[in-house]
C-alpha cells in the first residue's frame, strides 16, 4: 500500500480587510486532500480561486486560519523554530517566475551552492562534485555555472532552480505554475523533467496550473478549484 505522504484536513486561509478588518476574503475555505508518495495531485481553476495559497499554507509560507496538515503523519500546522527549518529542507516550491528564485548578482554555482552551505549538506571538499552532478541531473552543461542568470534562457533558469531544490533531497514539492512563462517548446522538456525525477526519488507534487490538459498529463488526481473550494474531482 502506498504511503500518503501529505494530508489537508479542511484547511482554510482568510484574510481581513478594511475599517476594524470586517471584510473577510475566504481564500481557502475548507479544503481536504491526501497525496501520496510519488504521486501528483493536479491542483486546477482560475486566477484567485485559491490554488497557491493552498500551496504555500502548506509549505507554511503561509498561516493557516484553521484546518489541519500532516507531513509523513506529522502535524505540521503548528511547528515552528528549528523543526520547521528542517521541515522546509524536505517540502519545497517551485515558483511560476524562475528569475525570482535566483539572486541576478551571483553566478549559477553559487546559487546551487548556497542551500548546500545553509544545511550543512556537504563539506568544502564535496561541494564541486555535488553540484555538477545536479546540474547534470537537470540536463544542463557544466560552462553554464560560472554565468549569471541574465546570460540563460527562461527554460534553463527553471532547470537551475529545480537543481538548487534538489540539493536539498526533497520528498515533496509545491510545482506553482512552473511552466506557465516558458515558451511553449520548452514547457515540455521541464514537464518531463518533472516526471523523471519523481520516478528517480519517489517526490510528490502537488502541482498547481490553470491549465487542465497540463494537468491532466502530470497528474495522478485532479482537484479543481473554484472560490476557495474543491468543487469536483478527476
């Protein structure tokens, strides 16, 4: 039987506005769901219907307002300090705008390098052989690694930022829209990716599009998404 990895238990995000904070904004409002390990759930709907702040509730990049979440049987709602700091080593994001995942003043290896440093992954001895095997891991070539991000395409930044979250070995990732500013040629290849590397490391995703034919193509289960709430399964 297949573990579940992550679990939401009606899982809700309002947030206040206006005079004395009366008007409520129910972003997330009552969301339940199971992933289970090396799985992809397709999280699907409109622009503001909630998708990424489910997603980044559970990376706890967000507070939650109420509702419950698990990480391999953990209740994570409520951890803080140096367990959550351990907790964002194994749960990470993908972000839609690849440039922003990066610092435009420093070169590729030293992005890659710096998660590694944080954590304490590896020693100084280690670090250049670590990195080139993740940079070989994302498809990408060795020269590009003493450039700066302003010298790669869009396609290739995203493979950066995947092989910078890899560093951290990962089991679950938030995938927000990772394609969606790539041209369409490339969209493909960073899907497929994707998949390779959940078949190598046994990642869940929970991967967030307003598209459903991507969805439909990444995911093992698809829940669509329509004012804050699930409103269908596929």
């Amino acid at each position: 039987m297949t573990k579940v990895k992550v679990e939401v238990e009606n899982l809700k995000k309002y947030f206040y506005s206006g005079i004395f904070r009366k008007k409520v904004i129910k972003a997330v409002d009552g969301v339940s769901f199971e992933i289970k390990e090396g799985k992809t759930l397709g999280l699907v709907g409109e622009s503001g219907c909630g998708k990424t702040t489910v997603g980044r509730t559970i990376l706890r990049l967000i507070e939650p307002t109420e509702g419950k979440m698990l990480f391999d049987g953990e209740d994570i709602t409520s951890l803080n300090g140096s367990k959550l700091k351990k907790l964002g080593r194994e749960m990470q994001i993908i972000f839609q705008n690849p440039e922003a995942s990066l610092n435009p003043r420093m070169k590729i290896y030293d992005s890659i390098a710096e998660p590694l440093r944080i954590h304490k992954i590896c020693n100084k001895n280690e670090e250049k052989e670590v990195i080139f095997e993740l940079i070989e891991t994302v498809n990408l070539n060795e020269e590009l690694l003493f450039r700066y991000p302003h010298e790669l395409s869009g396609g290739q930044i995203q493979r950066v930022a995947i092989a910078r979250i890899l560093s951290l070995n990962p089991k679950f990732i938030v995938a927000d829209e990772p394609t969606s500013m790539l041209d369409v040629s490339v969209q493909a290849q960073i899907l497929n990716l994707l998949k390779d590397l959940q078949k190598k490391y046994a990642i869940s995703y929970l991967f967030i599009s307003h598209d459903l034919e991507v969805v439909e193509w990444m995911s093992d289960e698809i829940a669509i998404m329509r004012k804050g709430k699930i409103v269908e399964w596929k």
